[in-house]
C-alpha cells in the first residue's frame, strides 16, 4: 500500500483536495469530482506542460486516497489550428508550413513516424510519459468531439448567443484602443504578449483567438474550409432559424452554405471553447497557466462567458508558474530542443520527477535538473528518504515524499538498492557502461554487502548511464590514462613523493569507498603529522586540494574528475599502483 499522505497545513495538495471537495458535494453530490487538463499536440509537449497535468492529477490521487470517486479529464486539443512548423522537429521541412490553418489531426505526421498524423505522433510520447509516471487520467480527443456533433447543442447555443458573448469580450478588448506612449508600458506590454504566446504552445491556449468580427458581425465558431481544410475562413451570414451558415475561404476563395444543425467541421474559438467544455463536463478543478491568468485571457474571460452563456460555474483554477530547466531559458516549443517528459524520465526515475512538480505550490516556478545539478537533486531526495525511513521528516515533506513514490493505486516501482546518483555516474562514466566492470566496482562500495546483479541499482544505474552518455559533453566524460606520467612523475619533489607513497601504502587496507574516503582525505593530514581524524584548517584544505589535484593528473590527465574514491575503485589497485609510479 502507498505511504498515506496527510494533510497538512502547508500542503498545498491537500489544501487544494479539501476545496474541490466541498466544492463538488456542493455542485453534484454524489457525482464524481471532475478536475481536468488541457495539451495541444502541435509540437513536443514539455516539462512546462507538465505541470498543466501534474497540478490536478496530485489533488485528484488525494481525493482517491480518501475514498472519493475522480475523473481526471486530459482535453488533447487537436482539433486546434496548426499555427506554425516547430523548430527542431526531425523529419520536417518547410514543405509543412503548407498545412498551417488545418487541424493537427489533418497535419502529415513527420516523415518516418509510426503515427498516422501529426497529433497523434506527439500525443504518443506523452501518453507514454504519463504511464510511466502513474498518471491516472481519461482521454478526450476534441477532435472526435467536435466531428462527431458532440457539441452540437452547444455551438448552437453559442451561435444564438453570439451578440452577448461580443459584449463580454468588448470589455477586454484593447486592440482599438488608444496606443499607449512609445516604450514604457506598451513595449513591456509587448514582451509580456510574446511571452504568453510561447507559454500558450502545448497549453491549448492556441493564440487565445476571441473569434473577431466580420462585415457580418461577430461569430464565435470557425468553420474549417471545404476545400484547402484550413480555418482562413470567415463567416458572412447565419440564420438562427435554419441554422443555415455561409462561409468563405481567404486561402483558396472557396465559399459554401451549410446547416450548422448537421455540419461538424469547424468549433469553437479558443475563448468561448474552454467555458462551453468546463459547463458541459462539469469541471471543478482546472489550473491554468500565467499566460492565462492576466486580464482579458482566457480563463479570466471564460469565468464570464461559462456564468454568462453557458450557466455554469468557472472551476477552482489555481495560476501555475513557469518551469525552466537548469542551464536553459525559459521553454518555448517554437524555438525547439526543449526537454520533454519522456527527456526527464532517461535520465530520472519517475518518484523523483513527481516529486519536484509535487514539493512545490502550483504558484511557485523551479527547475528542472539536465546538468551536473541533478547529482545534488538526487542527493537531496536521498536525504529526504533517510528522514521519512528514520521518522525524522517534516509532515509537509513526508506528504509530498508519499505523493511522489506512490499513488491512490498503489507504488511506482523504484530502484531496490539506490546507490547515489553521482557515485553511479562516475561509474558508467569511467567504465563506459562495461558491466561486467561496473557490478566489480559497485561491489567494492561496499564489501560487507556486495552486489549480486546489477538489477539491484536498477533503473537508478541506467538513468545515470543515460544522463552521462547525452547530458555530458566529450570534453567533459574521463578517460584513465594507459600509461603512467613519466615526465610528471619524475619531475615530483620529495614531499609529492611521500604523498603517493602513503596513499599507495593504505590501498588494501582501505578498499572500499569509505575506507579509501578516509585515506585520500587523510594522506594530506599525516604529511603533516596530524591525526586522521583532526579538523581541517584552511592550509590543511589547500594541502588536500594540491593533493586531489596532483592524483588526478596522474589518472586522468586533468586537475578535476570524479570523487577521487569512486575514480579509485573503478580504476583498480593494479591500475592505480602502476600509474602512480609503484
């Protein structure tokens, strides 16, 4: 069984759980608790969107541990428009900036995909990325919705309303409005438009398009076009009699009268979209983005239109910030090569990845670890576990421990012996992953409880592979001599001599990671006539620094590496003696 979480009061989720459960017995009693997300499958979903799935799919696995019934609803928007050909898409060229105005679901996947169109292409990694990170949630394809007449009533409704939905937007509306003065506010404006937008991809904020307004008026549905299939469309006439609609196409010059009460290729725009869906699902919890959360967006505007035209209630909707990733800007899908879930989970096991998105409040931004950080990320989590296992931790952090190694269903699997992160990493990384090597010197951590497999210290052992072999320049990865420095080695004083000589002298007695922790450290100490044990004096530290300095020249050929112990063990005592000059 899960570690039960409990709730606290500076836990956010179950803050948050005690609120959206009020709120549905006040709602729909006896109904189940509705709370949903929303991705668009334009490009590659990442770990910023993560967010938009992790925020209510925590609250919803605390609603379960309580014994509530839950629908997490995950809304794919692919039936929005496709709004441009992503940066650093393989197997795209601009050959597809053609499809721009058609459904993602109408976009040719990129060429060699498995997958029979652009949506379901990047949908496919996310679904599986979820699955892995034990998210429990149900599908809806908009596509399917919208093509299938799902929302028929309600596009009807909205068509007949269409005059009082142009009033609520009126208020918000600032592009007619006077500029304001060069600089100043309009170009800090700007760059906060801009910064939305990139935010809004993967989001379904989808441009936050409102619908506009024709010579024929305001319309809030958008048909796609007959002939070229994309949304350059405009709607010149519509009779709320008949139903019937007319349209032409600014793209291919198209034009055609259809019954809206039997068409269903076209929807919603995004304004008016989102609050029909929170009325007709019933939602109760839905965060939303920054970008979505200033005045005249979407969920801002939506509260209106879903009380307004659709009587219903806007969910509980906390604001969710940023995530970034540590050595990277800020994440944009149009500008390419941002990490995505499936990235992360190469190079993190998936409690620790729940557990960054679960430890912080929704309005709170983090980073997320590609660089050398996410050895002290693992450390950390490490920590934490040594504290929930000798009950020590905080009720806060032990919340968000349980959140992350576990769900209402039951526990992620994790690493049976996990080994830290950084000591498996310089492992693979002197070893080249050899395995047959790196279960020898994994055994040697620790003689008293060797390694029998090294399906003990996996999946940890392979995410720490994963992050060497692709996070880690050349440059960067070591390679232990194959010969000795002999002009270094000759060119050593008496002192630098002695050194190597005491440290050559403790290897057997020593060999294991703590014992060889204790000599390296302590060779500086004995040069000095001091204790193994005595406190270390700034002078005794430069000692140490020259010492680590001078061994890893000697092994690798560089002022810096591994921890000297790790570097040590994976060497061998053979290989050690020989390069150090015994």
């Amino acid at each position: 069984m899960p570690i039960v979480a409990q709730s606290t009061e500076t836990d956010w989720v179950s803050r948050f759980a005690d609120d959206v459960i009020a709120e549905s017995e006040r709602r729909a009693p006896g109904k189940p608790v509705v709370v949903a997300s929303g991705l668009s499958p334009s490009g590659p979903i990442h770990l910023g969107n993560l967010r938009e799935v992790m925020t209510p799919h925590l609250v919803a696995d605390e609603i379960r541990r309580r014994g509530h019934e839950v629908r997490h609803l995950i809304s794919w928007d692919d039936y929005d428009r496709y709004r441009k050909v992503p940066a650093g898409v393989a197997g795209t060229d601009e050959s597809w900036a053609a499809h721009i105005g058609k459904p993602l679901t109408s976009v040719p996947a990129p060429a060699g995909s498995a997958y029979p169109n652009w949506a379901e292409h990047f949908k496919a990694a996310m679904t599986e990325s979820l699955a892995e990170l034990g998210v429990e949630y149900d599908g809806i394809s908009q596509t399917a919705q919208y093509t299938s007449g799902v929302y028929r009533e309600q596009i009807l409704h909205a068509m007949r309303h269409r005059a009082d939905i142009d009033a609520i937007l009126d208020r918000y509306r600032t592009k007619d409005k006077p500029a304001q003065a060069k600089g100043g506010k309009a170009q800090g404006q700007k760059k906060a438009e801009e910064a939305e937008l990139e935010a809004a991809e993967g989001s379904g904020a989808a441009g936050e398009d409102d619908g506009g307004g024709g010579s024929a008026g305001y319309f809030p549905y958008k048909p796609y076009c007959g002939d070229c299939g994309t949304d350059l469309t405009t709607v010149t006439s519509y009779d709320d009699e008949t139903t019937e609609l007319t349209y032409t196409c600014a793209a291919c010059g198209f034009s055609e009268t259809v019954l809206l009460s039997e068409f269903n290729r076209g929807k919603l725009v995004w304004k008016v979209d989102w609050p029909m869906r929170w009325a007709y699902e019933g939602v109760i919890f839905e965060p939303s983005g920054v970008d979505h959360s200033s005045p005249g967006s979407s969920f801002v505007v939506g509260g209106q239109i879903v009380r307004e035209i659709f009587d219903g209630v806007q969910p509980i909707g906390p604001m969710y910030a940023f995530v970034g990733i540590s050595g990277m800007a800020k994440m944009s899908s149009s500008k390419g090569g941002v990490p995505t879930p499936a990235d992360a989970l190469k190079i993190m096991e998936a409690p620790l990845l729940r557990w960054l998105y679960a430890r912080r409040r929704p309005n709170q931004s983090f980073k997320i670890a590609f660089d050398q950080e996410i050895q002290r990320l693992y450390d950390e989590w490490d920590a934490l576990e040594r504290k929930v296992s000798d009950g020590s931790v905080l009720p806060a952090d032990a919340a968000a421990y349980a959140r992350a190694t576990g769900t209402a269903a039951g526990e992620l699997p994790r690493t049976p012996r996990p080994l830290p992160y950084r000591t498996l990493a310089s492992v693979v990384d002197i070893t080249a992953g050899a395995e047959e090597q790196t279960l020898r010197i994994l055994s040697e951590l620790d003689p008293e409880r060797p390694l029998s497999s090294l399906d003990e210290v996996r999946p940890r052992l392979d995410r720490a592979e994963n992050w060497i072999t692709s996070q880690v320049p050349a440059e960067a990865r070591t390679i232990v001599r194959a010969e000795p420095d002999q002009e270094l080695l000759g060119s050593l004083d008496e002192r630098a001599v002695e050194s190597l000589r005491l440290l050559l002298k403790g290897l057997d007695s020593h060999w294991s990671l703590d014992g060889l922790t204790t000599l390296v450290y302590g060779v500086p100490k004995m040069m000095e006539g001091l204790a193994p044990d005595a406190r270390p004096t700034a002078e005794l530290k430069v000692a140490q620094r020259t010492f680590f300095a001078l061994l890893y020249r000697l092994l690798v050929g560089r002022d810096t590496g591994p921890r000297l112990p790790t570097l040590l063990l994976a060497v061998g005592a053979e290989r050690v003696r020989r390069l150090l000059g015994a």
